[in-house]
C-alpha cells in the first residue's frame, strides 16, 4: 500500500509529463480526512488544500494556524457555499471555488477581514448542464463575472467545473476543452482571468491535457474517504 507522500510524488510526476512545461498546481483535496493525513501531505511538500465542509475545515485551519503557524498553507473552499456559513469561510480561507452568484460573493466581499488580503475566487460553472449540480450557466456568467469585479475584498482569478462524474474520456474532454474556450474568451474580453480548476483523481491527466491550470486531488492521495467518521 503506497503511503501518502508516495502518492503525491506520482501524482506530481504524472502533471509534469501532461503539463508540458505550463505550471499546473495540485490542490490536495483533504475533505473527511483527519489533520494527521494533511501532516503527512505537508512533510512531502504539498501545501495547498481544499475542503468542502465549512465548519470541518475551520477547525483545521485552525489546529494547523496554532501547531505550525509558520507552515504557509493555502486553502481553498471547493464545496457548496450557503449563505450561514459565509462568515467563517470569507474569515479563514484564501480561495473559493465554488461562487454561483452574487449573492454569495457579496456576502464573502462584506465579511472579508480588513486585514486579510482579498479573497481569491473562481465561479463555479455547470458546464454540462445538470439539474442536480451547483454552478452558474454560460449565459449567466456573462453578467456574473462584470457583477464580480464590483466587490473591492474579492479577487477574481477564474473558472472552476465538475464534469458528469460517469462521462467517457471523450465526453469529459469535450467539457474541458469547452471550458478552456470559455477562460479564453473571457480574457480575450480584458478580466485576466489566471486560473482553471478543472480534473479530479480520475480525470486530471485529462483536464491538464484540455488546458487546466489547477486540479483537485483527493482519493488519489489520501485513500478512500469514510464519510460516516468524524473528524
């Protein structure tokens, strides 16, 4: 059984050959998992991670902020944002990827600590879609992203997507390479859009093929997730 730094070494091996020289980062995503595996991911050198559940990751924010608080992590939101849990999100991370509308990042603009940088945001698109997925359409994006620019504590970065979880490698290329045509665009327009979070564990050689600049990566490096333990 390969360990966790294992993992990311091979991990990191595979974006080196898919990347082709462009700078992707990994984003380790440690959703379920218990500080002691994101310990073991940061002696290995990953230092970027992505949480899905407000009121978990704020306690490893927090136990990480106290035991090793000259480690520079960086952590992403990658979950569902809804508008309770907004406050302590906008307080203790430097990314979300997961804003669908203005709502949302006006909320995060207004509870942004003054003494904490702006807070770096993807809009979250629903490429494919799907009734079940969270995410804004393309034709909403278009009035969405200006709406964004507003918000003096926000930054925006980017794009992020969720493929159809059962697609075929072409299916799930066609919506990154869709996807790469939309970044593209909107920064033919003048946002300086720097980011594409896009590719999970079972597609990311995929995702930095079409173009991602950023990938998620959770069971491949930590295991299988127990999702009835409690952190």
């Amino acid at each position: 059984m390969s360990s966790i730094s294992d993992n990311i070494a091979r991990i990191r091996e595979n974006i080196f050959k898919a990347a082709h020289g462009r700078e992707v980062k990994l984003l380790a995503v440690s959703k379920t998992f218990p500080c002691g595996a994101i310990a073991e991911a940061i002696k290995a050198g990953q230092l970027c991670f992505g949480e899905n559940y407000a009121q978990e990751a704020v306690e490893k924010v927090d136990f990480f902020h106290l035991n090793s608080p000259t480690v520079p992590l960086e952590w992403h939101f990658i979950g569902p944002l809804q508008s309770n849990k907004t406050r302590m999100v906008a307080e203790h991370f430097q990314w979300v990827q997961s804003v669908d509308r203005f709502k949302i990042a006006r909320r995060l603009n207004d509870q942004r600590p003054l003494d904490l940088p702006p807070l770096n945001i993807l809009v979250e698109v629903n490429i494919d879609e799907e009734d079940s997925k969270s995410g804004v359409s393309v034709n909403e994006l278009e009035d969405l992203l200006p709406e964004l620019m507003t918000l003096p504590r926000l930054r925006l970065r980017g794009l992020m997507c969720i493929p159809k979880a059962q697609a075929s490698e072409l299916a799930k290329r066609k919506t990154f390479a869709k996807m790469k045509t939309l970044f593209d665009r909107f920064n033919n327009q003048g946002f300086k859009l720097d980011t594409l979070s896009m590719g999970m564990s079972a597609d990311y050689v995929w995702a930095i093929e079409e173009g991602a600049t950023l990938v998620r990566v959770g069971s491949s490096i930590f295991g299988q997730r127990n999702y009835s333990s409690k952190i």
